[in-house]
C-alpha cells in the first residue's frame, strides 16, 4: 500500500462566490439544537461530572403501534452513552463528530449523502492509528441517533439520501426557485428530490383530485403515456421499489397539505405489501420519523390475490410462492397494524392459498393499457380499496 | 396451486381515446422491417423450404474492436435458426412472436418494458402444457436477436429499459410536446426517458460548452446545488452507476448533434473504468448498438490514481482493493481499446500499485465543495484528461 501518514488538512478552496449563507428558520433551528447538544457537555464538564448523552433506544423494543396516530412510533426509553465508558466512548465521540459534521453543513448551506458525511468526518485521530470510521456502516446508525436526538429529519440536518423517483400530474411547485410544472413535464417526468422540505418545495397550484403511487418506474410510463393522471387529473409518482425517503416525504406532504387521497398501486407480492406498510404506517427501523413520513389514510388498490379471478388472468402470468415469500408474508400478517384488520387477513390468506403471486406488468397479457384503461378507473369506480 | 386452465381472451377495454394511431417515418421503417421478416417465411414456405432465419451472431468471436471508427461492433457472422430442428424450433418460434410483439406495440403507439413484453407474449400454447416462455431470461435474448436482425434499436421497437439518470443544464429541448427547460429544473432535475429517440426528443436550444457526466446521483446532486453548470455553463448528468440506454443515447445525441464534448467524472476504480469503457466503446454484449450509443470522443476525467498525491488525499479515505478488483482491473487493461494506449496502461498499473481504489466522494474529505470549486475546475484547465 503506497499510503504515506497524512495529516488532514483543509486546502485553500477557490470559490465560485463567496456570498454569505442565508439560513432558513428550519436551519437556525436545527442548529441551535446541535449547539445545545454541545452546551449540555460543556457544563456538565465544567461540573466535573462525566458527559453523556441520552439517545432515544431505537431497538424493536421501544417501537410500538400508536393506534389513534395509526403508525408507528418510538417509545420514550433512551440509552445513556457516556465518554467515560470503555465500551461507549468511541460511539460517544463519533455521535459528537457526526453533530458536528452537521453543523458544518448547515452554516455552510450545502447538503450531503450518508457517504459524503462519512468521509467527511473519517480520519485518523491525531497520534493514534484508530479511524474516527472504519466503515460506513458505522457511520449510518450515528446519523440516525443524531437525528432521533435532535429531534431532527435526516434532510434537517442537510443529509440527503438517493433521489429515485418521479413525478407528473396536475401540480406546480416550486424548487429552489424554478417553478416546476408537473403537466409539462414530457416523457420522462421530474425526478424527486431526495429532499422534499418546505424550504426547498413549495405548492403553488394543485387542480389534483389524488395521488395514484405505482411501485416501478416502467409501470409509471405506461400510465404517463397513456396520460392517465391527464383524463383522471391527478398525480402520478412512483418509488423505484421501496420509495427512498424524498418520495415518502413529498407523498406525506402532498397528502397533508394539499389532502389529496393517496392510492398504491404495487405487486401483489410480500415486498409489495411491505412496501404499502411502510408508506401508510412508517418504518420500524425509522419509527422517530414517522410522524413526518407515514400516511395512515393511504388506500392499497391492488394488485389483490383475487385479480387473479377477477381479471381472468391465465395460469402463465402467476408466479409460484418461494419458501421466504410464505414465511414473509406470515410476518406481514402478524404486524399489529395488520392483524386486528380483517380485509387484510383475507387478502395475505388468499395469496398464501393461490400459492402464487402477481406483479402488476401481468396485466399486459390482457392488453398493453389494460391496467390504465380498465384495471385502475374499475378500483376507482367501484372503491374497492384494501385500508 | 389454485389455477384453473384458462384460455388466454383479450377482454373488452374500455379506451380512453380511440384516436388513430400516428405512425413516425421511424416507426413506418421499422414495421416494413418487421412485415419483410415474416413476408421472407411466408415466400421460402410457399417454395416449400423450411422456414428459417439468419440471425447475426452476437457471440464474442463475432465482435470486435473498430480501430478507424474506436467502438466496438460486430462481424458478419450470423447464425441459422430453423422451424424444421428440434433444437431450433422453439426458439424460432420465440423469434416470431417477439416480432410479432412489436409490431402489436407500433401499431398501438405504445411502448413496454422488456418485462412487459415477456408478459405480452407468454401463454400456454393452445393444446400443449408447453409456455410460449418459461422465464423472461427467455425471453430478454430474442429481443435482442430481433433487434439485431432489423437493425433497430430496442427503443425503436418500442421497448424500453428503466428510467434512470437525470439532466440540468443549460438545455431547452422537446419531450413529447412538453417544452423542457432543463436550467430551470430545481434540486431534482429532469428524469431521463428511457426512449430518447428523435421523434420523442428534439433539441430546441442549447447554450452550453460541454457536458458533465457523473456516476451517481449523490455526486450530481453536489454539482447541481452548487449550480456548477450555471459557473461553467454546461449540461450536467448521472446515470445512477452504470448508464441505463436512455442515458447512453441521449448523451450520444448530445455529443454528435450539439457537439458538446463529453467529460466524465467517475470512481476510481474498475467499475469506474468499465463504465467509462461502455461510454467510450460500447459493451460487448450490445455490440450492434455502438454505432447509436458509443461516443468515441469522450474523455475520462478522474478520479485518477494520481488524485492520492495530487489531492493530498489522507490514507483514511482509500478503499483497499479486492482479489476481483485486482483480477477485473487486470482484464481492462487488457481489452483491445485500452491495451495499446500507455496512459491507460499506466493509470490501471498506478491503481495495483497503490493497492486501493478511490470514490468520488472521498474528496469531500477536502471540503464539501472541493469537487466541485477545485477539482473539476482544475481538470478543466489543464486538460488533463484520459481518452
């Protein structure tokens, strides 16, 4: 390894301008948290008390199902994370790095990915041989105790995650000073952001009646070629699978502020119940920010384990059952979100009795626009949601 | 299983328009092909001959690298495929109802992903227990068989690929009727189609000097919020890792018909490289499309194995390489496009040497914004860059 010790130091930058940066209210905020948190140790230093932090525990144990909200949410347990601790100093000193590493990308106005931070802070620690990191993967559960400590969103603290997604339909608003409108946007759509906060998008003008969320970005096509969200007027998103964070937030701000109806439309499989179980009721792993995220009035349209009679599909089409779906979707069935709802148990027991599952591209083999022209106007029609 | 036999019927479909369907010049050319492959079998069946077609071979003895036009492309060689061989048969077959698929598409105006299409076409053949296609990894080579035997593209099959990548820039171009200003495309920027053919694109203005490519999306985002393309006026994109056809398609039309030279920011590291080598090249496996998606006149702009010293970089940002970087690193040097230029030869020998690889992000352990306010600036000035 033709590596020579180095020490980190910052080079002199050429600036494009060197304007000063104009924080948002959101920002001064965020920011004040993030030198509270450093206050707080400070003082209890200066009383000669050992510093800690009290991190919100954010183990399967403190995660419960808040029935009235109708998502998921954290609990109030907290871990204490103390520097004099042989076994909690680093993660203590890594949680300080990280608040601060944000801080920096607050005062500085920029944003940055999960990756971006990690090498941001990694070095090695002046006269030792320890990394500050060894692996991302340390890096990341930091970042979320940061957050759920702040009581911050990821993309408060500047953070940003993938930007995967797209959106059309009958909506106008602005970003980052363009005004986007979502009717005109051709063939290809505007990619949503990664992040989706009112400092960067604002609503101007919505004449939606809903949102219609399709998992895959090729079933999105076929509903934006057939200018599906132009003859039922409304806003066509899709997620690229999992809908990366920038989705969930716009899908849960669009929801909220402009109270539109959300519909998804994802394979009748598992992963596409999990991902309608994510959208509605939040994540468990991300419970601290569903508040932000989760959209309990979320409606499943399909596909449905019956479609399989209701729309004539042919034997073909069907997909046989793997061991992990079946194990999977035993999992899904017992959620408590899932399990008092009787529709729901019908529905992942029909699945499990099919013996096969259904992605929503098996409706081709009806017609190429079946499922814009027939399968989606019948389930808004005949309001046959699953809840 | 809980399927019953059920003939495959095309339900009545309730159309949103029953408008007349408007062929392009493109689409009338490429139904004539598909027409002349099935009148060819109709005529050597009327002479009665068995039936047969001569597919070109796309095995890697049938490619090879064009020195004169520096992409790869295939040979003449081709392969029979004959109705009347039991080996053959069913892939014949396959053929036909592929390009039967197709012309059902152009017809109709439409277009499908490669999944759709296995959807389309699969069946039980009527009076056997036989499926048309068991998976669609049958189905996903014939495509590519009768994209090769019309010489069109899969796009101008109306099949298309994922949507993935996004573009902001100094750009006006049409999409489908929309008028897309791609310098006033906020933080998310415009979502490169996956069919970036003439008749769906058609450039209107452009402004800019060159075009930025960048591997992901995080890096891109870097650029677009320090509006890097504003500074230094030019089109910036991301393919979100290796370039989906879309990507490589509208970057090969930007190239030739604005003729913007082509700057690409990528890891350093064997993946880095191959994408950079599919850019430049084309892949083998898609060799007889290198004519419409290989841009031979791209450059490689980093990161470069040197970037360790002439960044200052710190040992806590390198990644060490792996046995299969190693081995992988080694077949790229070796691949006929790069085996006769020394500074490749050298940069791939400075990567083993140095026995880690390097990502872009890795500079944001300078300052967030070093890639963007000094390292690419930098490159620019000194031209300094890999062809």
């Amino acid at each position: 390894m033709a590596k020579r010790a180095r020490k980190k130091k910052v080079a002199p930058i050429r600036r494009a301008a060197d304007a000063p940066v104009k924080l948002t209210d959101k920002d001064k905020k965020t920011l004040k948290s993030i030198v509270g948190m450093g206050d707080r140790v400070v003082k209890i230093a200066g009383l000669s008390r050992a510093p800690h932090l009290d991190i919100p525990s954010r183990s399967l144990s403190n995660v419960k199902f808040n029935k009235s909200k109708r998502f998921i949410e954290m609990g109030k347990g907290t871990n204490k994370r103390e520097l004099f601790n042989l076994s909690q100093a680093k993660s203590y000193m890594q949680t300080m790095l990280v608040a601060s590493g944000c801080k920096q990308l607050i005062e500085q106005g920029k944003s940055t990915s999960i990756r971006g931070m990690y090498y941001l802070l990694k070095h090695t620690i002046e006269g030792t041989k320890e990394e500050t990191f060894n692996e991302q993967s340390e890096c990341d559960p930091v970042i979320e105790d940061v957050e759920v400590s702040l009581n911050a969103l990821r993309e408060e603290l500047h953070v940003y995650a993938s930007n995967r997604g797209s959106i059309v339909g009958n909506l106008v608003f602005d970003d980052s000073g363009d005004e986007i409108d979502c009717s005109r946007m051709g063939s290809g759509g505007y990619t949503i952001p990664s992040i989706c906060e009112p400092d960067i998008i604002q609503f101007k003008k919505c004449e939606a009646d809903f949102i219609l969320h399709v998992e895959k970005d090729t079933v999105w096509r076929r509903f934006n070629e057939d200018k599906f969200w132009r003859t039922h007027n409304c806003i066509l998103t899709h997620g690229g699978g999992q809908p990366p964070r920038g989705v969930r937030r716009l899908l849960h701000r669009m929801h909220h502020e402009l109270e539109l109806p959300v519909y998804c439309l994802l394979d009748n499989d598992p992963w596409g119940y999990y991902i309608y179980s994510v959208i509605k009721q939040g994540s468990i792993n991300l419970a601290y920010e569903s508040r932000r995220m989760a959209i309990p009035g979320a409606k499943f349209m399909g596909l449905r384990s019956k479609d399989y009679d209701r729309c004539e599909l042919t034997p073909s089409v069907t997909i046989k059952l793997s061991d992990q779906d079946i194990k999977r979707a035993k999992q899904i069935a017992s959620y408590p979100w899932f399990k008092d709802k009787k529709p729901w148990q019908k529905e992942i027991q029909t699945m499990l009795k099919n013996g096969f599952k259904l992605e929503v591209e098996a409706l081709i083999s009806k017609d190429i626009s079946y499922v814009t022209e027939q399968y989606v106007p019948d389930r808004l029609e005949d309001r046959d949601f699953l809840d």
